[in-house]
C-alpha cells in the first residue's frame, strides 16, 4: 500500500511536502498534559532550535565515524542538505535488506531512509515518519534528485507526517519486513506504546533494529523536564534494564545488543545537571518470533555461516556476542537458532539439530542477561565522536 493512509489523513499543501501526509486535528484535547508539553518542545527544538549537527550540545545525538562500508559507500549520493540536519546515535541499518518493505520511526530529513532507500532497491520499499513538519520538507525536497542519484526509474521512499505513537494508523498489521530507528524513541513519552505498534506491524519474523540513548540508572524529574536536556536525548532516556522489560512486556522476548558505547558530555553546564549518571547510545536488535525465550536454553544445536551475503562474505555479526566466520560451526542457544532459521539470514545459514533433548541453560549467550540477571551491565566500546 503505496499510500499508506487512511480517510483522516489529507495531503499538506506545499510543493516542498506533495506528498507527506498529515493527520486532521481531529483528536482535539487528547495531548494535553505533560505529553503536550514534551511534543511541543521537541517539535520546537528540532524544527527551530537546531539548525544543523554543530548547535548540539552533548555527543548523544551524533553519530561516529566506525560507519560500515556498505553505508559509507552509499553517504556521497546522499544530497548535502539532508546529511547537515542529521541527529543521529547510531547506525541502524542492518544487513541484507534488498527487497524489504521498511519503516524509519522519527526519519527527520531522511538520510537513513534515502541510504536504506538504495539498499532495499526498486524491488522494496522505505517509508519514512515524523512529526517535524519542517525536517520533513527538507526529506521530501529531494526525493525525485535521490531517486536520480539511484538511477531508479521511480521513487521507493515515501514520508509521513504524524506522531511516532500512530504507526498502527498507517500500517497493517504483519506488514512491514523491518522497522527502524536512530536516536528518536527516547524523545516519546511512553515507549511502551511505540514498542508495541512496531511489533503488531512487523510479519512474523520481522526485526526493530534501532540505536537509542539510555542510561544506567533511572534519572530523576529534574533532568526529565529540562527542554534543553530532552531534546539532546538525555531527559527521556529510559535506564536500560527498565527498556529490556518493556521490549520483553510487548512480545521481543530477548532483545540483541549490537553495539554499546558511552556518550560523551563535554558540556560544563550539562555535566552538572546529569550529575554521576552515564549515558549510553546503544544499538538493539529486537526480533519478532514465535519460541523466543526470556533465557537462552541449550539444545546443543550449531549454526555455520555459508556466505553469501555481500557486504561480509567472510563472516556475520548477529548481535555483541556472535560472530559467526564462514565455514566455521558454533555452537548456538535456542533462541539464536530461531534467529537464523526463521528470519531473512534463513538462507545464509546451516544449523545442525533440533529442538527436542533440553540440556540446560545456555551459559554466556544473550547480550542482555537472563530477565532475573540482576547483575548485567551494559558492554561498554568506544565512544562515538
């Protein structure tokens, strides 16, 4: 569904946003409150305040430059304007995404949905939504010179205006292959609500990989209702035991880390205000699958990797814990078992037993602790910028 729209939704009129779609104000009176407050600030420090990547004042919203090769590669066809206006804490486009249906939560200038908009190719499909009328103006300006920089015959990227917490608005369930993220859901006040649209609209076997901001501890008002602090992605960062609970509350039963590094704050003031509490960007790999466990248990399977993916023929990274080198068997949990042969990496990969004999718990498999591990901590690599 090219449109993805319904009745309530009318085009904005203006050249520069033909075809971003806008929700009627016919909810008057359901955000007020607090939730008011925070879309208004964050709309007005998106769309005002920041006028490009330099007038941010922490590193939580940048992205470094351990980029992989297949997006850098793609980068220089990206037009200059949608990179300046970038706000960004990781890098969450995953591998092997030709022909995928994909949705970017909170695009802004499109720069993730323009690179994932060459890697799905003609055969699939990006959309893109945010509630920043002004970013997304500047994402949809370029969307016929993007589709001539791709040498497509026509556009596969579309933009959405309307809040994160309305996907289920414009998707079916089951109908997305991938959803992602990069630096946005901290900014919504309920994360709960957005982890569960974004379950109910993947197909099964479908994946929410996504970077975000997080702390390690659960932070207080005082920074929670600081607007400058909320729109950097610190003030609505969840402490990061509390999103694996939702994650596990709304059915992605054992969340992946990929990656994990601390966010520098480098700002006087803003270190005064945070006190001792470390942010984190970290990059999550959340799967929708039937089996999944809270806990990894041993059936003492094995999964080799068989090439064939082109951006690393050699070896795939599935999450922080599992590299798997070409031709080389390892031994797997349940869990990651599920992983591979019922998702996209199905054909990549040959996995050896099954699930019948139970032999335990699977020891140093997840990257985020059993759902009682009261010990886990955050990996920790490098910082980003």
């Amino acid at each position: 569904n090219d449109t993805a729209t319904t009745e309530i939704y009318t085009q904005v009129n203006s050249s520069a946003a033909s075809d971003v779609y806008k929700r009627q104000d016919t909810q008057s009176g359901r955000d007020d409150g607090r939730a008011m407050n925070i879309k208004k600030s964050v709309k007005r420090y998106y769309g005002e305040t920041l006028q490009s990547t330099t007038d941010l004042k922490t590193g939580a919203c940048c992205t470094g430059d351990s980029l992989p090769e297949y997006i850098k590669k793609v980068l220089p066809l990206i037009h200059d304007d949608i990179k300046t206006k970038y706000y960004g804490c990781g890098s969450p486009i995953p591998l092997s995404i030709e022909g995928l249906k994909v949705l970017d939560v909170g695009c802004g200038t499109g720069r993730d949905c323009y690179i994932m908009s060459k890697l799905v190719g003609e055969g699939g499909f990006v959309y893109g939504i945010d509630m920043t009328e002004n970013q997304l103006a500047v994402a949809q300006r370029y969307r016929e010179e993007q589709t001539r920089r791709f040498a497509f015959t026509k556009p596969n990227v579309q933009f959405i205006l309307d809040d994160m917490e309305s996907i289920e608005k414009h998707f079916a369930r089951e109908s997305l292959d991938l959803v992602t993220s990069n630096c946005v859901v901290n900014l919504a006040e309920d994360k709960e609500v957005i982890l569960q649209q974004v379950y109910n609209v993947l197909q099964s076997g479908g994946e929410f990989y996504f970077s975000d901001v997080y702390a390690d501890r659960r932070i207080p008002d005082t920074i929670k209702d600081n607007e400058v602090l909320y729109g950097e992605c610190l003030g609505g960062a969840l402490y990061y035991r509390d999103f694996e609970r939702i994650a596990r509350t709304v059915g992605f039963a054992d969340p992946r880390v990929v990656v994990n590094h601390v966010i520098p704050v480098n700002n006087d003031d803003v270190k005064k205000l945070i006190g001792d509490i470390t942010f984190y960007s970290i990059t999550y790999r959340l799967w929708k699958l039937e089996g999944l466990e809270d806990a990894c248990e041993d059936y003492g399977q094995s999964a080799t990797y068989l090439g064939g993916i082109p951006e690393t023929p050699l070896a795939f990274r599935l999450d922080g814990n599992h590299l798997f080198e070409k031709n080389k068997p390892e031994r797997i949990c349940a869990n990651t078992a599920l992983m591979l042969l019922q998702t996209r990496f199905k054909q990549f990969f040959k996995v050896t037993g099954d699930f019948k004999e139970h032999l335990g718990a699977f020891r140093d498999c997840s990257t985020t602790g059993n759902a009682d591990d009261q010990d886990a901590q955050p990996p920790v690599s490098e910082s980003c910028c």
